[in-house]
C-alpha cells in the first residue's frame, strides 16, 4: 500500500508541474525564510526530505517538498541567530540526523537527532568552535563510526569516534567546503577547502589526510566546493573546483589522478542520476543548473525558470518520476521533473 501511495503522490506532483509554465516550481510552502543553505532526501522514502535555513531553522517535508514544518524542538531559541549549514542523513540508520550551525555566536554548533527531526539534542564540541562554523558532517560506516566535521575560518577537520564526546583535530589551515565518503569503503573519505591543498584524501575513515594533486589546478590559486562519488561506480569521483582552472573534474581511479570535463566557475554541487551515469548535474554560484546527458563530454545550462542564477545545491531525488531539487541563495527551493529520463 505505501508503494502505491508513493507512485499516486509522484504522479500527481508531475501533473501538477505540466500545469506549469516554467519547468521549474517554487517548493516553499511552510518555510519562514528563503536563504536555504543545505538539503537531504530520504534515500528509502523519497517523499521525506528536511531543509536548513538561516535564523537557525529545520524542517521537514513527508510529501516530496510541496509543504515544510517546521522541527526544532531541543534546539535553544538563541539560535535564531545562527544559521543551519550542515545537514546530515545517516543512510544506514534514517531516523539519525546531524545538524551543524553556522556559528555566529554559539559555541555548541553541532545537534542529533534520533526521531527524524522531532527532537534535537546538542553534542558538546570544543569551546574554540565558537564563531568557527561546521560547514560539512558526516558519519562514517567503520568501527567504530565516526562523526567527521568540517569547519570554516580556516580550521579544518575535527573527527569524534565517541559520538562526540571527545574530539580530535585531525586537519589544520583548512576551511574546509566538503566532505564525501566512498560509498562503500567507508575508509576513504576526501574533504575539499578553500586553497593550499584543495583536495584532501583519507584512507582510515578520517584520522589522517594527505593532499591529491595529480591533474588538478595549483592548490594556492583554487578551492575545491564540490564532491560527489558514482553511485555504481565508486572509483569514480567528480570535484567542483573554484578559483584558477575552474570546472568540473573527474577521477576514475578513486582520486589518484583527474582531469577536466568542463569550465564552468563556481559550482557548488554535483549530483548523478544512479540509473543512468551518463546523466550529470551541477550547480553554480552565478549561473545557475547545468546537465549533461553524455557522462560530461557536453553541457547545457537547465535553469530556465529559476529566478536567479545563484544555486547553492542541486539534488535527485530516488525513484521515478525523476524529480531534481535546486536550492537559490535568496528564493528557497525549486523542483523540476526531468521528463526526458
């Protein structure tokens, strides 16, 4: 009964977009503000997303985006001074979610929850975390799990193998944009930051990093903003890079050696269809949504309808219709079907 309630809801929604005249609709209802800074779709209920905005709100949406509540019980009502910029859903386990703050003032900018949002508890961090920032978190699959954080100011990447109770600070000078783990070695991890090296590897789940340069621009002139790994293919991995030898990049080799598939500046997000490789998208901080049907050799811009050029993330969500998420800098959330897949 749940599948077919699913496949009633998505086909509704696509009926609803075809009413539209642009390919891309608002998905907004409920959300108090449109500076929305990061997304995660539940990978075993596509319908079930949760969204992160400024004034340090979280929400929910159990219809696929159409209307968001909001979740932020247990998180204190001081931080309507923050902003949410980390979001993440432990796949193995989709009632954990971890919530980091973009820490302004607050000095605790690291929240989990184990209800799907309903209600949040802090994870103690250390006190020079104050104003810093967590700007990417991850939980590992090892054992025992880590929780890996990235932050910004140039203070790179502190990992807790105790849930938090403790942590090391494991990579310094770093502002640390991304971090992503293989899918299935949950050993390797690769982080991106701002500049010096822009592309960090791991091969012990978060413990030590090295640089990885081979084929990528000089890491004092660039910055790494984006990482995504094949969802079948995990030797593959694509970057976003910022700054000299801007553009997409790809590794088949697990990120020992890359080149370039296109140049397109200021991407912020990749995202691969999982049932057809070939099919990429990414976004830019001032372009807008790019595709590409051909694994990268081409690409066209796909922002028709978007009412700005500044997207911060760009998300497919699991199942059919094929249904990607585009979040603006200042206009929330938009939703497009891809009707050619």
């Amino acid at each position: 009964m749940k599948r077919i309630a699913l496949g009633i809801l998505l086909f509704l929604s696509t009926m609803s977009l075809h009413a539209q005249l642009s390919p891309w609709e608002p998905m907004n209802r409920g959300l108090l503000h449109t500076l929305v800074y990061t997304i995660e779709i539940d990978p075993v209920d596509s319908l079930r997303m949760y969204c992160g905005t400024d004034y340090g709100n979280l929400y929910t949406s159990t219809d696929g985006g159409f209307n968001w509540s909001l979740i932020t019980e247990g998180i204190p009502t001081t931080y309507s001074n923050e902003r949410v910029t980390a979001l993440f859903l432990d796949k193995n386990n989709t009632n954990e979610l971890y919530a980091g703050f973009g820490g302004r003032q607050s000095a605790d900018n690291l929240f989990r929850s184990s209800n799907r949002g309903q209600l949040w508890t802090a994870i103690v961090t250390p006190e020079d975390w104050k104003y810093r920032g967590v700007l990417h978190v991850l939980k590992t699959g090892t054992s025992p799990s880590r929780l890996v954080c990235g932050l910004g100011h140039a203070y790179g990447i502190f990992v807790s193998s105790d849930e938090g109770k403790s942590w090391e600070h494991r990579l310094t000078q770093q502002g640390i944009q991304v971090i992503a783990a293989h899918p299935a070695n949950p050993h390797l991890l690769f982080a991106g930051s701002a500049a010096f090296h822009a592309m960090h590897r791991s091969t012990d789940g978060g413990l030590n990093w090295s640089g990885v340069q081979s084929g990528l621009p000089d890491p004092t002139q660039s910055g790494v903003r984006a990482i995504t790994f094949s969802p079948s293919d995990p030797a593959t991995i694509y970057a976003g890079v910022t700054g000299t030898g801007r553009g997409l990049y790809r590794s088949t080799d697990a990120g020992q050696h890359w080149s370039r598939l296109n140049e397109v500046s200021e991407i912020s997000e990749i995202a691969v269809y999982p049932d057809d490789e070939r099919v990429l998208y990414i976004s830019a901080i001032g372009t807008g949504v790019w595709r590409s049907r051909d694994g990268g050799a081409t690409w066209v811009r796909a922002s028709e309808g978007l009412p700005t050029g500044n997207i911060m993330r760009v998300r497919i969500a699991p199942g059919y219709p094929v249904r990607v998420f585009a979040l603006t800098l200042d206009h929330a959330i938009f939703r497009m079907v891809d009707e050619e897949l």
